[in-house]
C-alpha cells in the first residue's frame, strides 16, 4: 500500500521535534495550550490566518491537554485523536504513526464486488470492542461478505449510544478499543480480504460534549436539521467547517486505512455554493484514491431519491460513487407486511416492487401521499452497482418502537425469499448484523448521556416521533441499559435449528452472487424483469459472459405455474429456497432441469436457473 502526502494538519501531531498544536479559532484573540493532569505545561500559540499554532517539546504522545481561550474557556481540541476520559474530559496527544501496519499488499475492494454486513461495534460482540470484532472476521469471510461498514465509531458521551451523537469526528470510541483498536480491526480485516467502510456523520454533531460553538461558527440557524442547527457549508467563515470535514474524511482512509465512507443522512446537509460540499469531499477522496492505487469510495445514505448525488461532475452530479436506496425496502417491507404507517403508505403494490427491481427508486419524480409532492428523480441512467439495496439495516429496524427485526413478522419462507431479493438483485446487497442466522434480538435506540435534562428530551423525542407513525406498544427507554443489553447477538443461534438452516442459505445466495458473472457483474443491459400481476412472481433474466441465469421470485401465497423465461433450452436449477436443506417444505432439488415450459413455485420462494 502505497503511504500518501497528504497529512492532517488539525490537532496535534507529535514529532521528535516537538508536538505542533493547530486549532481553528477564527474568533479568538489569544489561544494557549494547557496540560493536564500531571502535565502543567503552558504553550501560548500564535495566529496564522483563522489558525492558531504552535509547538514544543514539552508534548508528548500520551500526554493530556486543553485549549484556553481568551483566557477563560477551557475546552478539548475539535481534532482530538482521543478523549480517554469521556468527551467532557481533556484531548490527549497520539502517535499515529508508530503503528505496524501489515496490509502492504492490500489493493483494495472494487464498488461491484461490495457485499457489506453492516455491525454496531457495541452490540456485535458481548465484549463490544474493537478487538472482539477481529475474533469473528472468518466467520464473516465465510459467509461471503466482502465488507464490513461499521456504525460511526467518533467520540460519543458515555459507552451506549448508536454512534450518531458524536462529538469528536476525529476520535474512535475510547470504550471500543480507541485509536489502536481500530487500527488493528482494520489491519486484521485486510489481512482477510475484507474491506471496511465507516459511517461518518457530516450533517450534525451530538449535544452533550459539544465544545464545537467557543472555537468557531461551525453551525448555522439558517437552516434547520431534524437535530438542531445545520453544519455551516456556505456562510461566513465556511471554509474552515469545510476543511474540518474534509480533512476528516481523509484522515480516516489515510491514518486507519478505511476503505470507504458511508456519509450519513446527506439530506441534512445544506449548502448553496457553487461547489458543493459533497463534491468537494468526494474529489478529494478519489484523488487521494488515485495516488495510493487502490480504491476508495464515497456512498451517501439519502432520503432524497436524488441521483445528482452519485452523476458525474462532468454531467452535473456531486460525483459520490454509491447511494442507499430506500425505496427498495420500502417496496419490499410494505408488500410483504401489509405495514401503511408513517412512509409506508406511499408502498405496498406489486408494480412497485417490480419498480425497485427495475429502477432501484420507486419514486422518481411521481406524487408521494407521505410527503404530499412530487418526489425524486429518475435512476435510469446510473448503473446498478451505484446503488445499496437491503432488507434491514440500523434504521429501518431501529427507528421501529421496539427495535423489531423482520423476523418478528415475517415467516421463514419470507425470511428466505427477501434474502434472495437483495443478494439476487441487480443491486449492491447490505445485510444488518445477525440477519443472515434470523437473529431475534431487537435493535432499539440507545443512549448513556449523561444529562438528565438531554435524556428527557430523547425520550419525549422518540415518542412524538412514534405518534405520527400511528405505532402502538411501550417504547423501550433509550438511556435504560437493559435496552442496550437487550440488543446483543447471540452468536449461539447460528449452530441451532432453525437459524443454522436460513444461515446456510445466505452463505449459498452470497456464494453464486460472487461466483457466476451474470449476478457478479451487475448491469441493466444485461437484466431483463418481467411481471406477472396476477400470480405476484416477478421473473429476472440476468446474462454476462455467455451465460444466462433466471431468477424466479414468488411473493404470493399460494403455488405457482409460469413459464419459465430466457432463450429456448433446457434449464438447470441452482438454489430454491422452498427446498428441505434451507428449511423449506421440500421442492425438486438442485440440480434438476426443466425446458422453457412451466415450472413449479412454492408460495413465498425464490429459485434461480442456469441455461446449460
């Protein structure tokens, strides 16, 4: 892996030659260094531009300190690389650089080859570290994934939390494991053939442990967010707020090696100036892409349906390389669930399932009675491999009263059959942590902040938010420990029937997605969907390299006799998820062959074909 030039130029960086302070505090007159704890040390810095700086050797790694400013404000460093004593507490001084990395030879993960596990760190493991995620990197690696995305890892109050109130965009989790566990998690995951994407949060900061407004005008009232002021992209002293965000995407792929970045809630993000921020950042990334020589990627989640997000700059796009689709979900959950509440009422037919599996958006510019407009753009032009596509992932789980998974309402035959909907897809497939073995542990929202008068408002929040979905039930408390607890894995339901069986059954959808190139390669040349309305079967014809697949999809509940597809010639079949080895009722087995006549599905199965 070649090392890069770029270098952060926030925070402290210590050398033999001393640690050199750099902070952005445009506003401030005089900035100093103060140590703490048993370093009393005192470092006056000077003004460069909005910059203040400094150095000497009277830093060192390990050593703890704050900024004074004006003489008064005591507060920790915006670039901290690490909050050991919580986000209240003093920044301390980390030598990135003595780390003995062994991923020389890793070239990274192509966006086609993605198949991403999405984990929260806290919850995975019964030890939630860094370090206990390394333990089950092969169990990974053997089910198929290609990458794993962990939830935002930044400094965040206490040690339960989702990671979306972080403070500190530079600092992983002290409770995780902090700088050097994610280095090793992300080494050991190289060492694998794993990529690893890390969800960041650009479009707000948390409340508690926010020092963020005594260094500089980080945010803006001009607009509003759904957590409060926006991030300050485009007024005054903006250039500052975009450098801090910018160069903390960096530091992610540089300093830790990240393969990717998944930008969370991009629509929260407002900026009106003639180069977007996310174009910016995305420019950035692939430049600093094309000098280490392998790739690196930038993929929003968006609820905006907007393809300008991941179109070219050249065709006027921000040119981000992937995006979520929602829509997908949408379409599939409210189908099969019959759910109508909050934005489900704008799914629930057959045509737009078919639309998800043709487009990847549902809503492309059509009248939406959730948001009572014309919503989205079309995706007719991005390829497949632009954009994600799941069944559950954090928030369509967590963002649910109990935090109730799929298998809460689903059979195991629609367990099985929404499985080979994503993997089979012609787009990039995401599975939430534990879905592939039917984990049923809840996913709820969780906090550990620290004040009462924060916690409050979270808890009145989650029930006003709740109301306008029409949910009904007790709400678990998102500050109450067993809340967190209750959302652990158990990792011993992958050996035990029934989990054991659906588990099998991921490992041979992800097994035939990475090996045959029809499923591999995805692209709408070569995908073809067909739909029958009445029996609910939706047919894709998928071909790459002389080679033509058919994949059979049953969404109703009753057996199904359709012709099967595709060029004339007989058909030998791969997988059906009605068979006994997956805990079907039984089906003809793989391996059996049918002509371009009827075949036979079972309700709520999925079969795919190969043209010999």
């Amino acid at each position: 892996m070649t090392a890069p030039s770029w270098q952060l130029d926030l925070g402290a960086t210590p050398s033999p030659a001393g640690t050199r302070f750099r902070v952005w505090a445009p506003r401030a007159k005089t900035v100093s260094v103060i140590g703490a704890g048993e370093t009393a040390h005192e470092l006056p810095l000077h003004r460069e531009g909005e910059y203040f700086v400094g150095q000497s050797t009277d830093f060192r790694a390990g050593d703890r300190y704050r900024y004074l400013l004006d003489g008064t404000l005591l507060r920790p460093d915006p670039a901290s690389r690490c909050q050991p004593e919580g986000v209240h507490g003093p920044s301390q001084v980390v030598d990135l650089t003595g780390f003995a990395w062994s991923d020389a030879d890793w070239r990274g993960i192509d966006l086609t080859d993605l198949i991403t596990y999405e984990l929260h760190v806290g919850t995975f493991t019964p030890a939630g570290t860094f370090a206990a995620i390394i333990e089950e990197l092969e169990y990974l690696v053997e089910l198929g994934i290609t990458a794993i995305e962990l939830m935002p890892v930044g400094q965040f109050p206490g040690s339960r939390n989702w990671g979306y109130d972080g403070v500190y965009p530079y600092a992983p989790q002290h409770s995780y494991g902090g700088h050097a566990g994610l280095k090793q998690l992300v080494d050991a995951c190289h060492r694998k053939g794993l990529a690893v994407v890390l969800d960041v949060v650009y479009n707000h900061l948390g409340p508690e442990g926010n020092y963020l407004h005594a260094f500089a005008p980080y945010f803006t009232d001009r607009y509003r967010t759904p957590w409060g002021e926006a991030v300050n992209f485009d007024g005054p002293y903006s250039d500052g707020v975009r450098h801090y965000v910018v160069a903390n995407a960096l530091h992610w792929l540089t300093e830790y090696h990240v393969d990717a970045l998944r930008l969370d809630a991009i629509h929260g993000i407002f900026d009106f100036s003639p180069r977007h921020i996310l174009r910016e950042l995305a420019e950035a990334v692939h430049e600093l892409s094309e000098e280490l020589g392998r790739p690196l990627q930038v993929i929003a989640e968006s609820d905006l349906n907007d393809v300008r997000t991941i179109t070219p700059v050249d065709r006027g796009g921000h040119g981000l390389d992937a995006q979520w689709a929602d829509d997908f979900h949408h379409a599939l959950r409210a189908f099969l669930t019959g759910e109508r509440q909050g934005y489900y009422g704008d799914f629930g037919a057959f045509s737009q399932l078919v639309t998800a599996f043709r487009e990847g958006f549902v809503y492309s510019g059509q009248y939406s009675p959730f948001r009572k407009r014309r919503h989205g753009s079309s995706t007719a032009t991005a390829p497949p491999r632009q954009l994600l596509v799941f069944a559950q992932n954090h928030d369509q789980i967590g963002n649910r009263p109990r935090g109730d998974r799929l298998g809460a309402v689903l059979t195991a035959d629609q367990l099985r059959l929404v499985a080979a909907a994503v993997i089979l897809s012609p787009y990039l497939p995401l599975i939430f942590m534990g879905e592939e073995y039917g984990e049923p542990a809840p996913f709820p929202y969780f906090v550990s902040h620290g004040d009462s008068a924060l916690v409050d408002a979270v808890r009145r929040g989650r029930r006003e938010e709740f109301a306008t979905f029409a949910w009904q039930g007790e709400i678990p408390d998102p500050q109450g420990e067993a809340t967190f607890r209750a959302a652990r894995l158990d990792r011993t339901l992958r050996d035990r029937e029934p989990h054991c069986r659906l588990l099998a059954f991921y490992r041979e959808l992800f097994r035939l997605r990475r090996e045959l190139p029809p499923l591999r390669r995805p692209s709408r040349a070569g995908t073809g969907i067909t739909a029958f309305g009445r029996e609910q079967v939706l047919v894709m014809v998928r071909s790459a390299d002389a080679e033509t697949l058919v994949c059979l999809f049953n969404f109703s509940a009753g057996e199904q006799a359709l012709p099967l597809p595709g060029p004339a010639g007989r058909y030998r079949k791969l997988v059906d998820s009605a068979a006994e080895p997956w805990g079907g009722a039984g089906s003809p087995a793989a391996g059996h062959t049918a002509a371009t006549a009827l075949v036979l599905l079972a309700p709520f199965s999925a079969v795919v074909y190969r043209k010999e």
